[in-house]
C-alpha cells in the first residue's frame, strides 16, 4: 500500500490517495478514475510531499529509567522498550509506577527460567511447595495453566534473565 498526497491542478484542494502502487495509481489516473473528493475534479496532480523514513531500531529511545528520588529503589530496572518519541508526563509517571510495582514484586519471587509452565503446575496441585516464582513460557504453555485453572499473568515489562544482563 502506498500513500499519496494528492492536489486539484488547480490547487484549491489537497488530499490523500491509497493506492496498492504506483502503478496502481498511473493506471486509475488515466481511465479517469482518481478524482477530487472535495469538487469532483478529474484534475489531480501528485503534491510535493516528505517521505516517511522511519528511526533506525538502534535508535530508537530506551524507556526512562526510574530515578530513586521517584520512589523506593527497585532490585530490577525495567528492560530498554522503544515507546513512542513523546508521551504525556502523566504515561510516563503511569510506566514508571508499574515498572517500581513489577521490580518489587519481583525482588520476593524466584526466577524459574524455562521451567516455568511445570513449577507452576508442581505448585498448583501440590508437588512443589508454592512461592512465588517468575520465568518463561510459550503462549501455548500459558494457555495450557489458565485451562486448568493455574493464575498466570504477563509481567507488563520485559525483564531480562539473571546471568543475561551487562
């Protein structure tokens, strides 16, 4: 799908066209198809427009880290994210709380890694004594706990292994 800025030749109305290409494009132009939504004009020019080049993943600006001064020093600092280049100050203090809650919560529960989805289970029907555990599982897995009744949740922020971090 490409996008267009589109004006009358006259210039009195500027719009936007979606075309599957450019040459989906030429060829409507010339059966006469691609028309001015505004006057009804079959006299429709491509505008000068600015192309979109989008950041470069490794550019991309990491999730501010909590200060201390923001709350009680969290044991896990929130993992780099690629939110978007502006948030409200109210989002950022809104991801800043459930980072501090998650690392929190955190620091009392054991990392599990892979074997996640059969502590949980060991635990839920009494194999293993229950303590609160986090790690890795497939969608498959987590969907397997919750049909059987096991609660399981997504931590909200990605939170990088023991032994994995710089």
């Amino acid at each position: 799908m490409i996008v267009f800025d589109l004006q009358c030749t006259g210039g009195q109305h500027r719009f936007e066209g979606w075309f599957a290409s450019s040459a989906d494009y030429a060829r409507q132009q010339e059966r006469g198809l691609v028309t001015c939504p505004m006057c009804g004009s079959g006299e429709v020019i491509k505008a000068v427009m600015a192309p979109a080049v989008g950041r470069k993943g490794n550019q991309a600006p990491a999730l501010p880290v909590p200060s201390p001064a923001d709350a009680a020093p969290a044991a896990a600092a929130p993992a780099k994210s690629s939110p978007p280049a502006k948030l409200p100050p109210e989002a950022l203090a809104m991801l800043r709380a459930v980072a501090l809650a998650q690392a929190e919560a955190i620091k009392s529960s054991t990392w599990v890694g892979d074997s996640f989805a059969d502590d949980a289970r060991a635990m839920h029907y009494g194999d293993k004594d229950a303590a609160p555990i986090h790690g890795q599982a497939t969608a498959e897995e987590a969907r397997e706990l919750l049909d059987e009744g096991i609660a399981v949740a997504p931590l909200l922020i990605p939170v990088v292994p023991p032994g994995e971090a710089n």
